[in-house]
C-alpha cells in the first residue's frame, strides 16, 4: 500500500480528535480525557515552542548572513515590510467591507440591541466615553423602566474571565507612541528568551546580531556562521522528528480542546455557536475569501511555477498544525520547513521572512478584529462614522502586529481596538465562546499569509539572480 502523506495522517488524527470528543461527551468519558489524553496535547505545543525561540534566532542570523551583503537585507527588509502590511491592511479592509455588508450584529431581537444600546450609553456615561452618533436612549423619558432595568441587570464585567484579561490590557493602554519601539529592544537577551511572548525582542537581536556578523572579518566570523548554520539544521531535524508524532498529537489536542469546550454535554457546542451564528460565519467567510481568493490572487501574480493547487498541498502541514495548535509560533518550526522543502523557496529567504511574519504579519487575526468590533457596535445600536472606521484600520493593522503568536492574544488585543473607538472592552466577553473556534481558523490564515508573502519574495530574489525560484546556493 503506498504510504500516506504526513498531512492526511494528521487530518485523520484531527477528526477522530474531535469524534473522540463529542463520543466522550455522550459516554461520560470527559474525565479520562483530560486526564490522559489532553495532556500529550499540551506536551506537542510545548515541545514545538521550545524549538521556536532558538529557531527564530539562528535561522535569521543564518538569513541575514547568506545574504551577504547588506543592501540586498535592506532591499529584502523593505519588501517584507510592505507586504505584510499590504496584506493586513487588505484583510481588515475586506473585514470591514464584509461586516457592513452582512450586518450581522443587527440580526438579533429589537427589544436586545435597545437593552444593549441603553447599556452602552450608560457606560459610556460612567467612562466619561464620549457617544459619536445622536441616539440618545437616555434622555428619551419613554425609555426610563428600561434604562432602571438595564442598570441594576447589566454588567458584563462581572466575568471572572474577561476581568483577567481586561487587566492584562490595561499597562498597554497607558503606552505612548514610541512604547512599542521601547519594547522591542531587549535588556536582557537571556531573559527575553525565556519571556513567553517577547519574540520581538528575540527576532531584534537576532537581527543585530546577524547584521554585525556581516561586518566582522571572514576569518573571524566563519566559525560563527558554521556554529549557527549548523545549530539551525539540528533544531530543524528536531521539528521532523517531533512530527512524526504529530497525527497522534493533534488527536490529543483536538481532543482535549473540543471536551474541554463541550464537557459532558456535546450539545453545548452547538448552543454556544447558535447566538453568535452571522457573528462567526461572517468571520469565517472573511476567513476563507483570504485563503481561498486573496492569497491565490497574489500567488497568480507574482509566482507562476507553483499553482493555488501545489502552493495548498505543499504547506498543509503547517496549516494543519495552525489549526490545531492556535498558535502561529508553535506552528513556525513547520512553516519553515514546509516552505523550504515543498514550495522550494530560498531558505536565506525564508528563514528571515517567515519568523518575522509569525510574530507581525496576522491577516486572519486583524481580519477578525474588524468584523467583530464593527459586530459588537452593531448590536448595541452604534453607528461607527467613516473617522471611527479608519480608525479601526489603523488600530486593527497595529494590535495584529502587536499581538503574540499564540492562542487568544487576538482576542486580548481585540480590547485595544474596541477602546480606540470608544467602546467597552468588556465587551469581548460577549464573543468570548466562540472564540476559540474562530482562533483556530485564523491563525490557519496567519500562517498561509506568511507562507504567501515569503514564496513571493523568495520568487522575486530568486528572479533577480537569474534563477527561478529555487534555492541559490
Ligand atoms: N492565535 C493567533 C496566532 O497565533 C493569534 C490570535 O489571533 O489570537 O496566530
């Protein structure tokens, strides 16, 4: 029998992950779940994170150095830069576009959106928020049994859960401009690879580190470079190894998310999904549109050896993995490879592209922000006018770039967005159960947008040098 491919291995894990899941809701086995089954789960997104940090940080000074000469970092520098930010500036464009369009905050009962609007206000009151369009449920004394109500039943704060998060928001809404360049450089580089979610800062001294190298005399740096080159290669034999496990894994992991989410009772899922049904399917179709005719459309253009078809097929893996693990980080160690091995781009492309793009580039995450920030004012009666829009671009484009790669760091940032434009944070409590689904789905995206963005420049190098798309050394 021929031997089937790695990434329908771990599609068949990923179902039966999930089959598992709603069996042991039916049959009460959620408790062996969790205890025997999910752990392996969280054992396979450590064991892939453990390689990220040192992978981040050899594979670019390994980048950086094989280019060789600092103009063509500069030149490959600057492409990555504005691609990236093209393609999340078009992702949250198209977020906006699809959000106004289908409306789906409005699709709920009147007398809702009312008690909602009069909450808002109330907030809005209390925050000293100013209210940008002129409905004024307040001031209208028809409204006054309700507006008593909506006071003494409302508070969507008292949520142990978004109470959490909304203080881990709240040091960086204190920032100022330039707090996110400051934070970005490291004081200590041991200690920022041992801080969860300070790749930035890993990915600078990698990058002054590699830019250095560039400038020490060839007798003294070859041995650096063959130090790092060659710790670059035992990291990523480390990635094959771990996934030959990964259809196991990935079982485990759907597993314990899907039982950890449904409990005993597998049709909790579909409850929780019911009421915020137009709120995830238009995330999903924004989602899709991305993966599905964005990112071919680029691809058309600027990478003719490799159709939508082969492009899908070679980083599968990754996505796979993007999906399972809901973190873009976790998931980098198979980006790399994927890309090197199967689209067959440059690895000095590569390896400085796509760690950078794990960390900065979010399609699918700033994608979702703008739906659901538009979402949640829709259902609170609240017309957003084109400043406050342009606004979310902006901060959408910004918060993605800011956000972690790992799970839920979207929705985190989400609170940022939501008080750029006057909005109750709190309020991501209201998408919150569904939220670990549409994580999944894009952070799927994320990965397919690094993936995309560094086969077109590895294309673009490789034209430059007069050979087409595949490795140059
Ligand atoms: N989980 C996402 C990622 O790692 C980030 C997010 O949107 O929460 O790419």
């Amino acid at each position: 029998m021929k031997k089937l491919a790695l990434h329908w291995k771990i599609i068949i894990g990923l179902f039966l992950g999930i089959i598992w899941a709603i069996l042991s809701g039916f049959f009460g086995w959620s408790e062996f779940t969790t205890n025997w089954l999910a752990p392996w789960g969280r054992i396979f997104i450590n064991l892939l994170k453990l390689i990220a940090i040192p992978l981040v940080l050899f594979s670019i000074i390994g980048g950086i150095v094989g280019l060789g000469d600092p103009k063509h970092l500069g030149r490959m520098g600057i492409r990555t830069l504005v691609l990236y930010l093209s393609t999340t500036v078009i992702a949250v464009s198209l977020g906006l576009l699809i959000v106004n369009v289908a409306k789906p905050g409005t699709w709920m009962d009147e007398t809702v959106r009312k008690e909602n609007r009069i909450a808002y206000e109330l907030w809005a009151q209390q925050e000293g928020e100013e209210v940008h369009d002129d409905i004024n449920m307040l001031a209208d004394p028809v409204n006054s049994e309700l507006i008593a109500e909506v006071a003494k039943r409302r508070g969507f704060d008292e949520d142990e859960n978004v109470q959490s998060r909304l203080k881990q928001v709240e040091s960086q809404k204190d920032s100022g401009p330039l707090t996110f360049i400051e934070d970005m450089v490291p004081d200590n580089v041991f200690k920022a690879m041992t801080d969860n979610g300070s790749m930035l800062k890993v990915i600078f001294f990698a990058l002054s580190f590699g830019i250095a190298l560039l400038f020490v005399p060839n007798d003294k740096a070859q041995p650096v470079i063959a130090v790092v080159n060659g710790l670059s290669e035992v990291f990523l034999k480390m990635v094959d190894l771990i996934m030959k496990g990964a259809p196991f894994f990935v079982f485990a992991l759907m597993a314990g998310i899907v039982s950890e989410m449904a409990g005993d009772n597998p049709v909790k899922i579909f409850e929780l999904f019911k009421g915020l049904t137009w709120y995830s399917l238009s995330v999903l179709g924004g989602l899709l549109l991305m993966a599905f005719v964005i990112y071919p459309t680029v691809m058309k253009v600027f990478v003719k050896r490799l159709s939508f078809k082969g492009f899908l097929k070679g980083i599968s893996p990754a996505q796979m993995l993007a999906f399972s693990t809901s973190s873009s980080a976790a998931t980098l160690p198979v980006t790399l490879e994927c890309v090197e091995e199967n689209l067959e781009v440059d690895p000095k492309v590569s390896s400085f592209v796509l760690p950078i793009g794990a960390t900065v580039n979010m399609d699918g995450t700033s994608l979702y922000q703008a739906v659901a920030v538009i979402f949640l004012a829709q259902m609170h009666m609240i017309e957003l006018d084109l400043a406050q829009q342009l606004t979310i671009i902006l901060t959408a484009t910004l918060a993605s770039i800011g956000s972690a790669a790992i799970p839920s760091a979207g929705l985190v940032m989400l609170m940022i967005v939501l008080s750029s434009v006057g909005l109750n944070p709190a309020w991501i409590g209201i998408i919150l159960p569904v939220d670990r689904i549409l994580d999944m789905v894009r952070t799927v995206v994320n990965v397919t947008g690094d993936a995309t963005v560094a086969t077109v420049i590895g294309e673009v190098s490789a034209g430059e040098n007069g050979e087409v798309g595949v490795f140059n050394d």
